[in-house]
C-alpha cells in the first residue's frame, strides 16, 4: 500500500467515525413526545445548527427557535433562527446570540418543551457576563484558559461559575417549561454538564473548584472576574436542585461510539482503541503515541503488526510561541518527530468538526519521513514545535488534513496504521 493509499485509508476512517456522530444518524432516535404547549429549540456549538436543520426536518408540529454556531457553520433551517458568532474567543455577536437565546426561553409555561440542541464551542459562542463582569472581561478569560494548558472539563468549570446563560442557568430560565437536552459530547468522559459549558445541564463542580483550577494552573485572570468568583453570586445552580426535576439530558454522539464506528470500518486489519478520552499536553501525548508506534513497528509490541491504533479525547496546547496550529497538529508533529526515519507508520490527528485551532485544516498527515521532508523545505520541525507553529510545518509539505466542516463535534480523532 502507498502513501497515498493509506492517507486514503486513513480518512475514511476519519469519515465513518463523524458519520457515527450525523445529526441524521443519531437524532431521529431522542426525539421527544409533542407538549400540549409550545415548542422552542435553542442550541450552541459547532454541530448545533446541523442539529436544528434536522430537528426540524423531523418534528411534526410548530416550533420556533433560535441557534448559534461558529461562523461558517451555519445551514438553513426555516423556523429556527441560525446565528453565527466567534470561536474560541466570544465576539459581540455570541453576546447577541446568548441575549436572544435567553428571550426565546422567557415566560414559558408547564405546557411547554424547550429542545436544548449542544455541542463542544458552546462555550465561546454563548458569552453572557455575570453581574458587572463585561464581554471584555470575558475574553480576557476565554484567552487566559486557551493558553493555559487546564483539560477541557476544568476550562468549562470557570467559565460556568462566570455567566448568565452557563451551568444549569438556561434551564433554570425556561422554567417551568420541561427541558430535553440533546447533546454531542466533546467532553472526556462524556459529562453532559461540561459540553459547551451545561448551559441547560448543572453541574457538581463548584466555584470553589474553579478557583482551584486558576491556582493549580496559574491562569491569569482579570480582577474583577477573580473577585466575582469569590463571591457568593458566582454560584451555580446544583444538580439536584427541583427546577431540574421534570428535564431530561441524553447524550446522542460521542468520542467512544465513532471510534468504534472506525474501528468497524478497518474490514482488512487488526485495529485497536487505546482511549477515547485522552487529555494532557498534545506534545506529549503525541510523543507517547510516536513512542508506542515505534515499539509496534520495532519489536511488534504491545500489538503485532499490521494494526491499526486509534484515539479520542481532547488534547490541550499550553501556549509558548506565537505560531498558528492547534492541538492535533501540534500532537501531529511530535508524533513526527518520535517516528523520524521508520518506514511503514502512516498516521492522520484531526478534530471532527474540521476546524483545528485557527486556521481551516482539520489537522494533518504525518510518516517516518515527515521530518525529513520538512527539513528539506528549510525549516527546523523541532523548533517549530517549541514555539506552537505545527501548521507551519505540515503545510510547508502539503500534508495539511482539510475536510471542511463536518456538522458535528466528538472531538480529537487518531488513527496511526503500521504496515
């Protein structure tokens, strides 16, 4: 097999693990029975608009809405309204967004059913200041986490303890209408209450555990937001408290069911699933990936080749450059750099929603000769790593992974074939 045929392998992995996760697919199956009331959808993330546009497809009665994606991801839908706003850092429009989200859910009654469509990016889609915290404030945070390196699940417990519309608040909005949450997880471990932050899902972390994390982590936070957190009004809504009590929350798309739709996919080779919820440093878990391939490829242990390892999870990038690439590139290019020269190991690290950090790759390719390739472009592969350019070097090469957005969100996907 050439490198161009298990690149092509290797992305029809990619494509049965986000058909596993297709609004299409896995919606149909949660829908809930029609109130005697209104409907109302609401929703946030970078699959929530494919989400509604299907939703809406299949629910036989009248229903109004409203929607927020990143910008690029919209669709059309014709009763619910699709907004897009910034990703990962909030903008105006994510302000505007959560304003409207909240007005949609205001003054329902008992009879009433509001649909909770949610994906990962919820979070920076939906800003929603607490008290006299502003949207400046608010991206000072959202920056301060990003560069962080704190796991995904500790990012969200902040961010929830500091808005309006996070942690349980939009549930506890739309009360005493019944909430029903749709969720695609992002989220290791698949915790309802920490994709997108829980904006109709409360969570147990309390803002005692956010501030915690700001220590543990050394996260630079403005003054007025480390003060509001001190406070007692920082507190969320907790899980058991009645507003939640007639609400359901079902998770539809994950990590785990995609990898396992990949893994059903490699019809003509052993294939393994190391984690669906890997996190820590993407550098280093790309190492350790490059280690484990070696070892494979070497010694044929732990696994005999020819096998495939695959992977899930969300990585994070502790920022010390400059350099553009997010954090499967990054994982990309110290995987790389671990296999330099060893001939037979194909591997492609990509986000599902195809969007990886800033830039419009999904992600990248990488081989025993990635580095070689690189250096004989001129660049020094090492020190890019060091300073957060992964793009810079996959895209010297070509090896730039693009498929466009995806409609949905399962986070981190890792596939490394050995021949």
């Amino acid at each position: 097999m050439n490198t161009v045929d298990r690149r092509a392998f290797l992305t029809g992995l990619f494509d049965a693990a986000v058909s596993a996760a297709d609004p299409e697919k896995v919606l149909p199956r949660y829908l809930p029975d029609r109130p005697p009331g209104r409907t109302v959808v609401v929703g946030a993330g970078k699959g929530s608009a494919q989400m509604a546009q299907v939703f809406e497809q299949l629910w036989d009665g009248p229903l109004t809405g409203v929607v927020v994606t990143r910008y690029g991801f919209g669709v059309p839908c014709e009763r619910i309204e699709i907004l897009e706003a910034s990703h990962p850092v909030p903008d105006d429009n994510g302000l505007r967004a959560a304003a409207k989200i909240r007005k949609a859910v205001s003054g329902l009654t008992s009879n009433d059913l509001v649909v909770a469509l949610i994906s990962g990016g919820g979070s920076a889609l939906l800003p929603a200041p607490a008290a006299n915290l502003t949207l400046e404030d608010e991206i000072a945070v959202n920056k301060a986490l990003l560069a962080s390196g704190a796991p995904i699940s500790l990012m969200n417990a902040i961010r929830k303890h500091m808005s309006t519309i996070k942690g349980g608040r939009l549930a506890a909005l739309a009360s005493p209408a019944r909430v029903v949450s749709l969720v695609v997880s992002d989220i290791p471990g698949d915790n309802p209450a920490d994709v997108a932050s829980g904006p109709t899902v409360p969570g147990k972390s309390t803002r005692n555990d956010a501030l915690a994390a700001i220590d543990r982590y050394r996260i630079p936070m403005p003054p007025e937001a480390l003060a509001w957190l001190r406070s007692t009004g920082a507190d969320a809504p907790r899980p058991d408290d009645a507003v939640f009590a007639r609400n359901e929350v079902h998770v539809i798309a994950s990590a785990g069911t995609s990898l396992a739709a990949a893994a059903s996919a490699c019809s003509d080779i052993e294939c393994v699933i190391l984690s669906d919820a890997i996190e820590g440093e993407a550098r280093e878990a790309g190492g350790f990936h490059g280690a484990l391939a070696r070892e494979v490829a070497l010694r044929q242990q732990p696994f005999a080749k020819p096998v495939v390892m695959l992977s899930g999870g969300e990585t994070t990038v502790t920022l010390r450059g400059n350099g553009k690439g997010g954090r499967n590139s990054e994982f990309l290019l110290a995987f790389a750099l671990a296999i330099d020269g060893l001939d037979g190991i194909t591997a492609l690290a990509a986000d599902t929603d195809g969007i990886d950090g800033s830039e419009t790759n999904a992600g990248a390719f990488a081989d025993g000769g990635s580095i070689a390739r690189m250096r004989e472009a001129g660049l020094d592969p090492a020190k890019l790593l060091a300073g957060n350019d992964a793009w810079s070097a996959f895209h010297a090469v070509g090896d730039l992974f693009e498929p466009g957005p995806t409609g949905t969100n399962v986070n981190d996907f890792r596939a490394i074939r050995i021949e």
